[in-house]
C-alpha cells in the first residue's frame, strides 16, 4: 500500500477529480497556469474552482429542482 502524502500546508489530498480536453484547451490551461505563476495545475484549478464568482442562469430544468 502506498504512503499517504500531505500538500505543503498539511492537508490530506486524496479525493481524484478528472475531466476530458481538447489539446487546445490543454495548450490555453498551460499558459494560464505560468502566467499566474503557480507550480502546478492543481493548485491553478484548486484556486479557479474555489474563488472564482459562479453565476447560475435560470432554466425550466432547474425549476423542476426547487419544488
């Protein structure tokens, strides 16, 4: 069994999240990870998803939720 590894603050990480992309989207998460000027893609990723303002458009759909 493998050792359990901590990030650099002490968190345990060992939930995997995965997603599909074109090369392109690839090339275009590249550059906008050195630019910003993280190590990794993970912590760009981690910083995007987490502390970025998400605004939900309304649907039919999700009118069916609320009830």
């Amino acid at each position: 069994m493998s050792e359990k590894n901590r990030d650099s603050k002490n968190r345990w990480r060992n939930v995997t999240i995965a997603f599909r992309m074109s090369p392109e989207e690839d090339a275009e998460l590249d550059l906008r990870v050195k630019l910003c000027g993280y190590q990794t893609r993970q912590e760009y990723i981690i910083e995007s998803v987490l502390h970025q303002k998400v605004t939900a458009v309304g649907n039919p759909l999700m009118l069916g939720l609320l009830i």
